[in-house]
C-alpha cells in the first residue's frame, strides 16, 4: 500500500525534505553561533566598562590598529582640546533616534601626542553644507575619561567614505585620515567622550553599550532544529494519511461496485415454446 511513494510528486516531496533537514540544522548552529558571539561580547563589554581606567597611551599608539579586546575600555588622558581642528561625522543618531552628527576634535595630550575625541552628538544644521552649533570645549589643561573605540571602516560599519564632503565634515572616525589633515600623528581608534561631563547636557554623550541583552538567537536556533525534527515526521504522517485515503477510496468504490451488481436485475426466462 505504499508503492505511492515512487510516484513522481512523493519522490519530489521526499527529496524536498532531505535537503531541508541539513539546511535547517545549519540555520539551527549559525543562530547558536550568533547567540555565543553575542554573549562573549557581552562579557567583553562588561570587563572592559568595569576595569580601572589607564592612560590612553598605554593601550594605542600612532598607527596603532585597536583590537576588539580593549574595545570600550575606560582611559584617561590630560592635554587640550583643539578646537580649530575640529570636525563633525555625519549620519549620526541621538539617543531620541534623531539624525545629527558627533563632533569629532583632536586632542593634543600632555608630555606629546595627539588623540582624536568623540564628544557626543549635536543636531545638524538646517543647511547640510554648513558647519552646526558645537558647543564649545572645555579651555585648558583638562583630564578627560572616555571608552576607547577602534577606528572606523567601511566594511566593518557599512557606512560609505564620500570624499567630496563640504569643509570640516566627515562619514568615519579614522586616526589616520585626521592624521593627514592635522600633518601629526595621531595615536589609533578613539575615544567616546564620558567625562568631564558636557554643560547643558550638550553634545549628548554617546550611550555606553548594552552589555546584557542576549537577543533572540537561541530561541530562533531552537526553532530551526524543531522544524528540522518536524520535516520527517511531517512526511511519516502525510504517507500514513495518504494510505489510509487510498484503503478508503479502494473500500468505497468496491463496496459502490457491489452495491452496483447487486441492484442489476436478473434477465427474466423465455417463454417455452409449444
């Protein structure tokens, strides 16, 4: 009673089935994948925002490229702000979800050395050709406190280099590229600005990351294994309902069949002949 399962559309339905299995359970370890990531970064984030801080320089230096182990880790640094060579990032959003830009100003550290400071966010400007209000930075001699970033790179944020930007605006956050227009070096990544805290609350300190939610990852790797166990019993249980239909099928139209003869009449005899 199963000999339907050569038939064309069951042998689709069966290959169908054999490439979802795998497919499904590699969906299955890429979710889980993304849920340890998700939960080593946090770990990450957490060690590296609760360590003491350090001197800036003592993690980075000009050129240096910042590795994701000392990412948002606090530093200090003492020196000046310098206001003249300040530029704003572009596309940049508040904490609101508003669109504005960072302000971005070098900052020239004590006893030598040059690193670049987020400040925090500020609206645009009406005109996208013109520089913002940017408050300004503190005077003199300043320790400041911030969580260091890696530089900022196509490919890793997504977000495109335009070159023929008006004066004084840029999309990345690239040492190096400050470090050609400044004509100094300039110590790698940078720093998110979070202390001595800004007057009037502007510009907007940049939120320091989310260190405790885990995502949906796990859940998603556990519904695609599920799935990948349901395909084949799916398949046992569409066979086991197709037999029985064909059982019943063949049942009706033989039970049809007889009730068919037994309602044909029976030819009456000829007369006999004298």
């Amino acid at each position: 009673m199963y000999r339907f399962l050569m038939t064309r559309q069951w042998l689709i339905l069966a290959l169908l089935s054999l490439v979802l299995i795998p497919t499904m359970i590699e969906l299955g370890f890429w979710q889980l994948h993304r849920h340890e990531h998700k939960v080593a970064q946090n770990a990450l984030i957490s060690r590296n925002l609760k360590a003491d801080p350090v001197a800036v320089s003592a993690l980075t230096s000009p050129g240096h490229t910042v590795p994701r182990s000392d990412y948002w880790r606090a530093v200090t640094a003492t020196g000046t702000f310098d206001e003249k060579h300040e530029v704003v990032v572009r596309r940049r959003t508040a904490t609101d979800g508003s669109i504005g830009v960072h302000v971005l100003v070098p900052f020239d550290l004590k006893g030598g050395g040059t690193v670049l400071i987020n400040r925090g966010w500020v609206p645009s400007a009406d005109d996208q050709h013109a520089f913002p209000d940017v408050p300004a930075a503190p005077r003199g001699e300043v320790t400041v406190t911030g969580r260091l970033k890696a530089d900022e790179t196509t490919g890793a944020s997504g977000i495109k280099d335009i070159s023929d930007l008006p004066d004084r605006q840029v999309m990345l956050i690239s040492s190096a590229q400050q470090a050609r227009l400044l004509d100094r070096p300039v110590l790698g990544g940078y720093v998110e600005l979070t202390a001595p805290a800004p007057k009037n609350g502007s510009p907007e300190p940049i939120e320091a990351p989310d260190d405790s939610s885990i995502g949906p990852h796990m859940a998603y790797a556990v519904q695609w294994w599920l799935f990948a166990a349901g395909v084949p019993v799916g398949f046992v249980v569409l066979a086991r309902r197709e037999k029985r239909d064909r059982i019943a099928a063949a049942e009706a139209a033989a039970a049809a069949a007889a009730a068919a003869e037994d309602a044909t009449p029976e030819p009456e005899p000829e007369p006999a002949q004298a």
